[in-house]
C-alpha cells in the first residue's frame, strides 16, 4: 500500500512499472517518497512563513498546504518528465531547466525554516533593531515638538525673570530706607526725616507694582505651564501610538533581514541540506543506469512514433493517390464533345434569357 502510494507519487507509469521486477519498483517508489517528503516539508515551511504574516493558525495551514500541492505537482512533473537517454550528457542538458527550477524551490522552501530554527537570535536581533527604533523615533517626534517646547519654556522663564528683577528692585529700595532710619547709610542721620520719608515712598510704591506684576505674570505663568504640559501630552502621545507599531515589526520580511545580519555559513548549510533534497530525485534519475522501466518506456513510445509515422506516411500516399486520380477524371472529361455541346447550349439559353429580361425592362422605362 504504502509502496503503491509513493510510486504514484513518483510520476511513473502504473502499468509499466508494476510489470517490472520488483528493484524496479522500489526505486521508483524511493524517488516518489523523495517528491512526498519535499512536498511536505514545504507545506510546514509555507505555512510558518504565511503565519508570520497573517497571525492565524487555520488560515496558514490552508494555504501552506495549497503551496505544498503545486510544490508535489511541480516536482512529480520534473521527475516524471526525464527521460533516460544513451549519452549523460543528453540527459544532462534535458534535466538542467528542472535542476535550476528545482533550485529555485529549494531556496523558496529553506528560508522560513531558517527562520524558525534560528528564532532565538532573530528575537535578539528584532529586540535591538525595536529599542534603537524606540529611541530614534521618540528622538524625532521630540524634535518636532522641541521648537514649541522651547519656545514655551522661554516665555515662562521671561515672566519669572521680570517678578524676580521686580523683587530686586523693592528689595533694593526696601534696604535704602531702612539704612537711612539707622543712619547708616544715605544722610547718615539716625531717624525719620525727610529723605526717609521719601524712600519709603519709593519702596511702597514698587512694592505694589510688585504685587500687580506678580498676580498678572502668575496667571501668564500658570498658562504657558499649562500649555508646556499640553505640548508634553501630544509628545507623549505621539510616542506612546508609535510604539504598537514599533512593537510589530517582526513579520517575515523583519525576519528575514534579521537573518541576514546572522552569521551566513549555518543557513547556507541548511539551504545547502534543502537543495540536496530537492534536486535528489532527479540526481538519482540522472545517476541511475538505464533500467527495465526505462526500456519498456522506450518501448511504448516508439510503437506510438512508430504508428504515428505510419499514419502519416498513407495519409500523404492517400493524398497523391486521389490527386493523381481526379487529375485523370477531369482530363477524360475535358475531351468528351456531348457535355461541351450540353455546356454551349446551356450558355446560349442563359444568354438569350438576359437579353429578353433587358429588353422588357427598356421598354418600361420608356
């Protein structure tokens, strides 16, 4: 049963290889287990790979095993198609388009499996590349809303900077009078006269701007602060709805550039491994002597060719056969005076039918 299924697989011809001997069909049904195989494993790849993308199990499955069927079918029709040949180098030349081709697949098929297997080191390379991108990107969005920012904090340190001059000043004023009462300074005369009087003036004066320049630039204040948090909540938000994206790239293209920032020799190898599974059926096809299938094959094609030239060849004879014939008939007949007469005076008829019909037709006309 199971050899049955694999020489199925295999591409051959029931009929033939179940006529031969029993080598024969092991064969066959080795190179068919090597299309199963291939083809299975090219189901698993496709359907790792398609996950990566889609994020849903069923859906990968289903695909992956479309992808697996014309992998079997490409590679049953490769090996099915390769004909034994007296010369290597005929079979050679005829199997080269299906060992590129095979190639070809075994690349498609090893890349996913690559990155399942090296999973781990691809993770720590995808973890780098998303901190990096993290940084980068919370770098950027700063950068697009540090102008605002500083814009912002320098109007409110402006602000703070003109109440604290403010308060310098009445400060200032505030140690001139008292100075002048301790004459210590000023008039150097110890009490309050005029000059202090004056001063004091000065510093109540100040004192009350003060007071008007505090309560106006506190409110300013507390709006530019509150427009810097607004400004640091639209930074902040930027970053924080960038980071589900940043957090998402890891899907197969991801990875496979992840791949490539890997030491190359271990996927080479495992590429390597795949490739040799591939093309096996029809290296095995290539290397093995012509067999007793083979022979029986060739068998069967010739009788066809054989018939078909056959058929050919008296169709064509059939074909100058008849042509010659008809040729004879037509010359016998050209000669004969009976239907010549039978012709003239048809022709003689139909003329004088003609002139009577333009005869009558002149006459109504006029």
């Amino acid at each position: 049963m199971v050899q049955q299924f694999f020489i199925t697989c295999s591409g051959a011809d029931k009929d033939l290889v179940y006529s031969c001997s029993n080598g024969e069909q092991n064969k066959y049904a080795g190179i068919g287990a090597t299309v199963f195989f291939t083809a299975l494993m090219a189901w698993m790849a496709a359907g790792y790979a398609l996950y990566t993308v889609f994020d849903n199990a069923w859906m990968a499955a289903f695909f992956g095993f479309i992808w697996g069927l014309l992998i079997f079918n490409l590679d049953r029709y490769i090996v099915s198609t390769i004909r034994k040949r007296n010369r290597f180098g005929q079979e050679m030349l005829q199997a080269m388009p299906r060992i590129i081709l095979a190639m070809i697949i075994a690349i498609v098929i090893s890349k996913p499996l690559e990155i399942k297997i090296f999973q781990k080191e691809i993770d720590t390379v995808l973890l780098k590349e998303k901190n990096e991108m993290a940084l980068a990107n919370k770098k950027q969005v700063a950068s697009y809303f540090q102008g605002d920012l500083d814009k912002n904090k320098a109007e409110t340190d402006s602000l703070k900077s003109a109440i604290t001059k403010k308060e310098k000043e009445v400060n200032a004023l505030y140690s001139t009078y008292i100075t002048e009462a301790e004459g210590t300074k000023g008039t150097m005369k110890l009490g309050k006269g005029p000059v202090y009087a004056e001063k004091r003036d000065k510093h109540d004066a100040a004192l009350k701007e003060l007071e008007a320049l505090r309560k106006t630039n506190n409110d300013k204040i507390a709006a530019k602060e509150k427009e810097g948090t607004a400004l640091q909540a639209n930074l902040d938000k930027k970053v924080n709805a960038s980071e589900p994206i940043i957090d998402n790239f890891d899907g197969l293209m991801a990875r496979i550039n992840a791949l490539s920032k890997l030491p190359w020799l271990p996927s080479f190898f495992i590429m390597l491994l795949f490739l040799a599974i591939e093309t096996s059926p029809i290296i095995a096809k290539l290397l093995s002597p012509k067999g007793e299938y083979d022979f029986k094959l060739e068998d069967a094609e010739m009788a066809v060719k054989t018939n078909l030239d056959q058929n050919n060849y008296q169709r064509e004879l059939l074909k100058a056969t008849d042509a010659g014939i008809y040729d004879d008939v037509y010359a016998e007949i050209r000669n004969d005076r009976e239907l010549y007469n039978y012709k003239k005076n048809k022709a003689i008829e139909m003329l004088e039918m003609q002139a009577d019909k333009f005869a009558e037709k002149q006459k109504g006309v006029m």
